[in-house]
C-alpha cells in the first residue's frame, strides 16, 4: 500500500509538473512578418519597401525584369522610304570637285515617322559622318546646294536638326566665339556695375583685330561693353570684360568647362575673342549649340539683335551682321533675332543666324562659304532659314542640339548585415537595406520555425506517457484486490 501510495504521487507530480511548464513556457513566436503587408513592420520610422520590376528576389536573384518598351530607334518606314542615294551634284568645291547632296544613310521616315519618345529614331552618331544629311519627307523640298565647307539648320525650341553638312567639321570659328564667351560671362558681370580699363588689359590685342574704340584709363558701364562686344565684335570689349571676369587664362578655362555642360565636344577655346590662334576650333554644330543657349537668356538676345546703339566717345556704332542690320546692299531678314557673325583669315566668314517666323524659330550656322565672296556667308544662310520655315515639319530629324543624357550609374550590390544575437525581427528589417530585407526576414523565418516547438512538445509527450502509467497502475491494482489484503 505504501509503495503505491508512493508511486501515484509520483505520477500525479510529474503531470502536475508539465502541466505548470506547459502554462509557464511562452508561446511559440509566429512566422516572420511580411515587410510589404503586415502593418506592424510598416510601423512609423520604417520605409515601405516597394515592389519594382526587375529588383532581386527573395533570395537575391534577378526579380522579372520590365516589359522591354517599343523600340525608337528606328521608326516605321514610309511607304516610299528613299533610300540613301545621291542626288544631283552641287556646284563646284573649292578645288573645282562637285558636292553632292546625299540624303542621310538608311531609308526616310515617311508618314508613319519615328517612335514616339521625344529623341526617339534619332541617329546621335549621323552628324559625325561626312557629308549632308537631310530626311525631307514626301513633298518636302530638298536642302538647298551650298558652298560653305560646314552648315547645319535646327529648330531652336526642340533642338531638333533638320539637314546639316559636315556639322562636326572643326573649324577656325572667329568671332562667332563671341556666343560662348557671352554664355560664361554674361551670369556673372552685373550690367550697370562700372569697369575702368587698365592698359595692360589691351596690350594683347592681336594685330588687325576688330574694336569698338575701348581708351584706358576710362570707365565704362558693363551694358555698353556688352553692346561693343556683339555690334563691333570688339575685341578690346572682350579684354576689358574677361578682366573683370577674373583674367584671360581664367575666362579660357570658364569658357572649355561651358562648352562640356552644353555638350559641345568639337570646341577648344585658347582666345576668348575668337582671334585666330594655334588649336583653336569649333563647328557647325557646336556654335549652334551656343546660339540656342543665348536664345533662352533675355540679355543675350537683347544685345545680339540691337540693331545700332551709341558706345560713349566714339558716338553711334551699328552692328556688323549684314543680315539684321541691312548694311553694305543686304537685304534683312525677316524676322531676325540676329547672333553673331566673324570674320578671320584662318575661318574666313561665319555667322551663326536665327530667325522666328509663325511661331517657330530656327538656327542657322554657315562656316567658310568657298564662293560668292565677302556677303555669302548671308545668302547661304538666308537659304538655310528660307528652307527650313518652308519644309516646316515635312522633315525627319537627322540629329539633335540637346547634350546626351549623363550615364546612369549601377546601383551598388546590396547584402544583409549579420544579426547579432538576440537581434528580434523588427531590429533586421529596419536595419537591412531595402534590396534584403526580404532576405533577413525570410532567413529569420526559416531559422525560429521548430525552436519554440521542440521544448513543450517534449513536456506535453511526458505528460502524456505519465497520465497512460497512472491509468495502467489503477487498473491492475482493480484486479487484484486480495493482494492488496496480502501485501497491506
């Protein structure tokens, strides 16, 4: 009797005892949140993590990448499609060889024209090739017949080029140069501030330069510097204006980083004024580059389409761009909001013109006209200009004035940071880095699943074993109760 008495307080204790682990032991943590649903990771203080096509994956791998978008690079060609044949031959070059006018390489887009997006089926690396490149659609005129080594036509609004020849051609530039150093200096000299010129600020001037009568020692106004610097293409001007601008070799340097930012790459400036010097080139396209930056500044076009204005001591000055200002038998242009034009023995005559008609305004650059003497560097822009209002839209672009998107840098690789130990869940997911934290909590997961499991299923399987012992120990003890007589 004393042993069996013995023997159920031991089974008693022992479901006495899993019982009370089994309501003292904490219950099991649940599965691991999802950061981009369950309310509790998006608490305050914790990015939502977005779902972009193409990110990594739970386990780092490639997400689905995007759905790849229409093609641009070549539109949907015409129903005619001209190919790039060579049309009729020009009048003679400089050594008496035809030019022919040649439409740009592959077929023209026709009504059904380039994909949608705003650069889109434009070819950056056409330009680069030689020769003219023109797209006129069906009905469109063809690009008018030029002497000049390098020009090129653009819509200034879209930056859009509608026929070019050479454009990247590097050339003496004379004094169109003038556009760039005006892009650089202008932001930075108030034009009612006052200089007095120093003597040394115009020792330097080359030899058969063109100036607007600057005399040392005397005080000028900004504003009126600015108005020799595009009327008299005065290169005393430039002096006086690169001196207040923090030197000549310092306004050399201003001006080559200008160029970069505006994606003018055929540009090298060694004298601000456009003087001819050892190096120093640009093109077609890049002076037209310059002239749609000036266009979107107010002060540049305000002095680049005065017509005549007084200069102190030298009384009236007018401004040598035959095309604006009528002089020497030019006709005007209509419309003309001017730029620049220069003259060296090294460039020979360039202009850089633009003009709005109807709402449209349109750049035209002609460098070095071969024939037709001192005023065709004029009429071949005139062309130009004529040309363009005329074709309208009727032309496919055949490049653009817009610089090149920058690069788009790679993202940097992303891993999980080691939890620590007794880290918790949340400490990972906000502590992760966007790109894995679906990493860590899917590891997280994984890892606790059976650890809050193991230890009270052990309890409840003794439990469970000590209740069938008491339950067979009382059953024997029923059958054999004249034992219990002997025993007790």
């Amino acid at each position: 009797m004393i042993i069996r008495s013995v023997t159920r307080s031991a089974l008693s204790g022992t479901v006495a005892l899993a019982t009370g682990l089994l309501v003292l032991l904490p219950p099991s943590p649940p599965a691991a949140a999802d950061s981009r649903s369950d309310p509790a990771v998006r608490a305050p203080g914790l990015p939502r993590v977005p779902v972009v096509a193409g990110s990594p994956g739970v386990h780092g791998s490639a997400g689905s990448p995007g759905t790849p978008g229409t093609p641009g690079t070549t539109g949907t060609p015409g129903t005619t499609g001209t190919p790039g044949t060579t049309g009729a031959p020009g009048k003679p070059g400089p050594h008496g060889s035809p030019r022919p006018v040649s439409a740009a390489h592959g077929p023209a887009a026709g009504a059904h024209g380039p994909a949608s997006a705003p650069d889109a089926g434009i070819d950056r690396a056409l330009l680069y090739r030689p020769g003219t490149h023109a797209r006129p659609k069906p009905g469109a005129p063809a690009p008018p017949e030029l002497s000049a080594m390098s020009w090129l036509v653009a819509d200034a609004r879209t930056g859009d080029v509608l026929a070019a020849r050479d454009a990247h051609l590097k050339l003496p530039p004379a004094s169109t140069l003038k556009t760039l150093f005006a892009l650089t200096a202008l932001p930075r000299l108030a034009e009612h501030s006052r200089h007095t010129v120093k003597e040394s600020e115009l020792d330097d001037i080359g030899p058969g330069s063109s100036t607007v009568g600057i005399v040392s020692g005397e005080s000028y106004e900004v504003a009126d510097l600015w108005r020799g610097v595009f009327l008299s293409s005065g290169n005393d001007a430039v002096r006086a204006l690169s001196a207040m601008n923090g030197g000549w070799d310092s306004t050399v340097a201003q001006m080559r980083k200008k160029a970069k930012q505006l994606g003018a790459l055929d540009t090298h400036v060694v004298s601000p004024d456009g003087y001819d010097a050892p190096g120093q080139v640009s093109s077609a396209y890049d002076l037209s580059v310059f002239a749609r930056a000036g266009l979107a500044s107010p002060e540049f076009v305000r002095y680049s389409s005065t017509v005549d204005a007084e200069f102190p001591g030298e009384g009236g000055i007018v401004n040598t761009n035959r095309l604006l200002s009528g002089e020497d038998g030019v006709e005007p242009y209509p419309g003309l909001i001017g730029v620049k034009n220069g003259f060296t023995s090294d460039a020979g005559y360039t202009l850089i013109a633009a003009a709005k008609r109807g709402g449209r305004t349109l750049v035209a650059t002609v460098m070095n006209p071969q024939w037709g003497g001192v005023h065709a560097v004029y009429e071949e822009a005139r062309e130009l200009l004529d040309w363009g209002f005329t074709a309208g839209k009727r032309v496919v672009p055949v490049g653009t004035l817009k610089p090149p998107p920058p690069p788009v840098p790679p993202m940097p690789p992303t891993s999980p940071a080691p939890a620590g130990p007794g880290s918790s869940p949340m400490a990972k997911v906000a502590g992760a880095a966007p790109g894995a934290r679906s990493v860590s909590v899917a590891r997280e997961e994984h890892n606790d699943s059976g650890s809050g499991f193991l230890v009270p299923a052990a309890f409840v399987s003794s439990a469970c074993l000590a209740a069938v012992g008491l339950f067979v120990v009382r059953r024997s003890g029923r059958r054999r109760p004249e034992e219990e007589e002997i025993i007790h």
